[in-house]
C-alpha cells in the first residue's frame, strides 16, 4: 500500500509562493501566472525531496472554474535534467482527484499546467499530494 511522501496542502493561487511553515512540508517553486491566456506561458509548482522518492499516485484537487485541463509531471534525480514522466488530464472540478504514476524515481518533481479552464489563466490548487514510498 503506497504511503503519504508529501503533501502541500496550502492554496496555490495564480502561480504565488505560498508560506511553508511546516516542518514536514517540502519547498516548492512557482511560476507567475500568464497575464492572459494565450499568452504562450504555463504555470507550474515544483516540489524538491530530501531524499530520493518512489512515486506511485499524484492528487490534485482544484477551485471549479480555476482548474487545468493539461497536466505534464516531470522529475529528476539531483543533478540531473528535469525529463518528462506523463501527461495527464484533470476534469473542470473541485472534487480531489488521483493519477497514477509509474513508480518514477526521483529528488524533484514539477507539475506544469498547460491549458487553464480559466479565461485569464489562472489557477488555484487546494490540495496537491505526493504518494509513494521515501527511499
């Protein structure tokens, strides 16, 4: 049964930082939100781990009507370039929802958001989960 690698639990709105008080909690990078869509830029958050993680199921839950379509998860061992693991589709609600992943292992890990249901291109995530095991 997969275990809770990381969790960050707090709002992403529009690509902002959010404060990481927690000492469990890992730091996460953000992208500025596009001023417009169409704009040619995507938004995304990244999570670096401590230590080297097996992942096993991503959950996303989102604001309805601030969501993504469009999903493409990267990682990367450290020292290593980002490469693409999958893309995945999330539906326009706010209910949270769960994507396996094929056991990638990896330090670091991004999600970039590649079609906004947004007009404006924003997004706003309430729960992003990491499942898996630490290694």
């Amino acid at each position: 049964m997969p275990r809770w690698v990381g969790s960050l639990s707090q709002r992403l709105y529009s690509g902002m930082r959010p404060p990481l008080s927690s000492p469990d909690r890992w730091p996460v990078s953000s992208a500025p939100s596009p001023t417009a869509k169409g704009s040619g830029s995507s938004q995304w958050a990244a999570l670096d781990f401590p230590q080297p993680v097996r992942l096993s199921r991503l959950q996303l839950q989102f604001q309805a009507g601030f969501a993504c379509r469009l999903c493409t998860l990267e990682g990367c061992r450290k020292g290593e370039e980002l490469a693409k693991i999958l893309d995945f589709y999330p539906d326009d609600v706010h209910a949270l929802q769960s994507f396996p992943v094929q056991g990638a292992t990896l330090d670091r890990l991004r999600i970039t958001f590649a079609r906004t249901t947004d007009f404006f291109g924003r997004i706003v995530v309430y729960h992003l989960g990491v499942l898996g095991e630490k290694l």
